[in-house]
C-alpha cells in the first residue's frame, strides 16, 4: 500500500462524513423550521385574539364613554356660555 491509497481512503472518509454532516444539519434546519413554523402560527392566532378583544372593547365602551363624556362637555360649555350671557355686567 502506497500513500497514494491512504490519501485516496482519507479523502472517501472525509467527503462520507461532511456528505453525512450537512445531511444531518439539513435534517436539524428543518425540524427547527417546522417547530418555529407551529409557534409563530399560535403566536399570530393570540395576537389576532387579543386584537379582536381590543376592538370590542374599543366598540362596546370607550366610543360610549367619549360620546357621554362630549355630552356632558357640551352641556357644561352651554351652561358656562349662558351663565356669562346672563351675568350682570359692572
């Protein structure tokens, strides 16, 4: 046996083992892929979630509070408007 056949054998071994290495890697991406895949689809249905409540929320009781709250600012600026009209003046 020549070196010429250990070079040949280290050079098989090697291109065995980094083909083996990138398959393995490969197999690794991809399982991290699938896995982050799953949480950001249940990261997005909570966030669609959570923008569903902030938008009833937003429907059933802030728009009422800011319309009764510019009611009773209008009233208060009418009644404010009607007291200056009406004070005597000195």
């Amino acid at each position: 046996m020549s070196i010429e056949w250990f070079r040949d054998l280290v050079i098989c071994i090697s291109g065995l083992t980094f083909t083996a290495i990138i398959v393995l890697l490969a197999v690794l991406v991809l399982l991290i892929y699938k896995k982050t895949g799953r949480v950001l689809d249940s990261i997005e249905a909570t966030s669609n979630t959570v923008y569903e409540i902030s938008a009833t929320v937003r429907d059933e009781v802030v728009k009422p509070i800011v319309q009764v709250a510019a009611v009773i600012r209008g009233i208060s600026q009418g009644v404010d408007l009607a007291r200056e009209f009406f004070r005597k003046k000195q």
